[in-house]
C-alpha cells in the first residue's frame, strides 16, 4: 500500500520556506503561568543522585595523574633520605609509604568532588583518610631510622 505525502508522518523537521509545515503540536493557552517556568527542588530524603560517566572518567583522570606526580615526588623523598645517610632499604620503605599516604589522600578527596552526596560519608571518606595518616605518619617515623 502505498501512502500520498499529506498522509506520512512527521518527519520532525521543516525545511526553509515550508508553509505546508505541521502546527505547533503544544496548544496555545491564555493562562499566564502556563508560560512561567517550573522549579524543580531536591525532595528530602531523596536518595543521592547517579554520578554521571564523564565525571567518574575525569576524576579517573585526575587521579591518574596525581598518582603519576606523587610516584615522582616518593623518588625524591628516597633520594632526599639516602642523601641524609638513611639506610636504602630504610628510605625505600618510607618512600613507598609516602606513596600510599598521598594516593589514599587524593582518593578521599578525588571521590568528594566528584559527588560529594555519595562519597563524602563516613564510611567512605573515613577509611581513606585513617589509611593515608597512618602511612605518612609511618612514612616519617621509618624514614628517621
């Protein structure tokens, strides 16, 4: 069966100049605040919004990065200890710890930004933190040795 083109569907756009064009498929209303614009406010209780793809792949990136600088500032550290007549071994294991401590640091605050409502809790945030003081606090007590 074949249709006539007054009876095909819309196909969604106009070409310049059309008059044969669909009307407005929304009807006109004379009421004031059909026009005005509706609020939409968080509801209480809400449960916390979908972190979207890009901001996870930028905050992936973000951290990559950091992890990238810090792997270099923990070779300086070493060289900075061996320097000051700290045993090798000793200056390595600082090194890597100062290493944990920073990247258990950036996470913590890599997830907060990222979206704050869902990551910044306690039983997230907490554990990132308590790891990261714990290895830079060790970070400096093995590196005296």
């Amino acid at each position: 069966m074949q249709t006539t083109p007054s009876s095909a569907p819309d196909p969604g756009f106009k070409l310049p100049g059309d008059d044969k064009a669909s009307p407005d498929p929304l009807p006109k209303t004379k009421d004031p605040a059909a026009a005005m614009p509706i609020e939409v406010a968080p509801v209480a209780g809400a449960p916390a919004t979908d972190t979207s793809t890009r901001d996870l792949a930028i905050g992936g990136a973000v951290f990559l990065v950091l992890v990238i600088i810090y792997f270099f500032v923990r070779n300086a550290y070493v060289h900075h200890l061996v320097v000051k007549r700290v045993a090798p071994s000793s200056a390595g294991s600082a090194g890597w710890l100062l290493f944990v401590g920073l990247s258990f640091f950036s996470a913590a605050a890599v997830l907060a930004i990222i979206n704050a409502s869902k990551f910044l809790t306690f039983a997230v945030t907490a554990p990132l933190v308590l790891v990261g003081m714990v290895s830079l606090v060790a970070a400096l007590f093995v590196g005296r040795r």
